[in-house]
C-alpha cells in the first residue's frame, strides 16, 4: 500500500516537515516538524506546528507516531509539542546518543544533563519496522550529515531529509561536528538501491521568494541526474565535490540554538529562577566562516 504524502515548508528555514498517512485506516506519521524559533528574539511560536495539527484535524488522521530523523541543526523540533497535543509517541535513531554527548561537551553541560536518549520515547535501530496502519515503515540508518541520521521507508515512500536535496542541488553538507562525507556517500548509494519508483522526500530546499519548495524526486530521477551522485559518479569523486561545496557554506543562523534544543528530544533547558529558559552559545569553539 502507498502512503498519502503532504509536504509543509517552513521558510524562514528552509525545511520540509511531513505527514503521511495509510488511505486505508487513516493512521499517520508526522515527520521533521518544526518549533519556530526566531533568534533576533529569542522568541518561539508553533505556528508551523499548529499548519499540521489543522491539517490532521481536517483529514480525519490518527497520528500514531511523531518521528525525526537526526537532530536538526537549522530549526528546533516541535516533537514533544506534537506528541503531547496529539497523544503519539516520539522517536529518533538510536545514535542520537552519540550525538548528545558530542555536543554535551561542546555545550559543557553538566554530568546531570542525560546523554541516553531517554528524551525520546523510542530509538530506532537499522532495519526496525513498525506499521502506520497498513503501511509497513522501516528504518535504514543514514549517516553523514550526522551521526544519528535515518531514513523511513514507508511503503514506495522514504523520507530522506538531510541525505539527498533535489537531483539539481545534488546533496546535504556533511561539515557540522560528527559529519563525514565518506559515511554520507554510504547512505547515499544505499538508499540509490530501493526500487526506482521509490519516491524520495528531502529534508531542505532553499527558492527564491515567491517560489514554491521542490521536495520530491524518484530514486530513477536521482540515479539519472541528481548532480552529486547520478550513477557514473564514484565515491572519491563525489567526496572532492561534497568537500568542496561545505567548505563554502556558512553555518546555520541557529545552530548553537538548535542543537542544545534538539538534544532535549526538543525542549528548552529547564527555566530558571525567573521562569525562563537561558540557551548557551560557545565562545570560540568554532571557527568564523
Ligand atoms: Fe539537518
């Protein structure tokens, strides 16, 4: 069976969020969403959250799962809200513990802050299936952009995220801390073995004002003409191109926001005296691009 697909675009971020949903049941799965978060402010709003929980409502869905695929390291994640507004579980891969403690320490969080993903009310293995309805989802772990990146495969479905972008943009950066284009390309090639109609859904796309996102292309599309790694391309050469473009790329406006946010499953840091959360930004920890 194939899942009904619906894309929400995020613009301030660039970012696809997901549902998808079992036309027989009814029972879906959010994917990526987001908390918006405006940096100049500090301010955070949910109406990106808030799109989707209308969408559900006017669908009928059961959304039985709220799923991410690595922590994001441009927006926050809106899981816990979601999760808590709808009654579904959370869940993320299992190497999100590796990525807790990476940024533990560049953070320099205390021996309190958990590194074992108890934030999250499931982690996901390679090859782990679970349904949504009747729609079998499994999970292939994806590595590269980070060190916890996993793909779902929902039926003729796979939500890639930071894998692929569109075949003409080519692929996601793999220069953030634990990032390794050789792991990148791995996951790359693997998920350029699911059947060509495989219909592949990205996690970034960046139009021009105006313009509508692109967030969708086959695994024949990609194989055809994605123009980091269209069949033809060999490893050594895509890696001197995907290095080559990182090394051009800022880092993202929210970065050191996000991560510290995404490695709390999506939450603030516990608030203070006064009732608010505080967010710590690294001085001199990364290099000015
Ligand atoms: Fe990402």
């Amino acid at each position: 069976m194939s899942p009904i697909v619906r894309a929400f675009f995020d613009r301030p971020t660039g970012s696809l969020q997901y549902v998808f949903h079992c036309p027989a049941t009814k029972k879906a799965a959010i994917v990526d969403p987001v908390w918006n978060f405006y940096p100049e402010a500090g301010a955070v709003t949910t109406e990106s959250a808030d799109e989707i929980l209308a969408y559900v409502e006017a669908e009928g869905l059961e959304v039985v799962w709220v799923l991410d695929t690595h922590p994001h390291a441009d927006h926050f994640s809106a899981a816990p809200y979601l999760s808590q507004k709808l009654g579904a579980p959370t869940a993320i891969g299992e190497k999100v513990t590796d990525v807790q403690k990476l940024w533990k320490g560049l953070y320099h969080l205390g021996d309190d802050f958990p590194t074992d993903g108890s934030q999250w009310d499931r982690l996901f293995a390679e090859g782990d299936e679970f349904m949504v309805g009747e729609i079998p989802v499994r999970v292939m772990f994806s590595p590269g952009h980070t060190l916890a990146s996993i793909t779902y495969v929902a039926g003729d479905a796979a939500f890639v995220h930071d894998t692929f972008m569109m075949p003409e943009s080519g692929t996601s950066r793999a220069d953030f801390p634990g990032g390794s284009t050789e792991d990148l390309w791995t996951s790359l090639r693997a998920i350029l073995d699911l059947p060509g109609d495989t219909r592949l859904y990205i996690g970034h796309d960046y139009p021009d004002e105006g313009q509508a996102p692109e967030y969708m292309a086959t695994v024949a599309e990609h194989r055809l003409r994605n123009r980091h790694v269209k069949d033809g391309i060999g490893k050594a050469e895509f890696i001197a191109i995907r290095d080559a473009r990182d090394a051009t790329l800022p880092l993202p406006t929210r970065m050191l926001a996000a991560l510290q946010v995404n490695i709390r499953g999506g939450r603030l840091p516990e608030a203070e005296a006064d009732g608010h959360s505080y967010l710590r930004i690294p001085v001199g920890k990364f290099e000015p691009r």
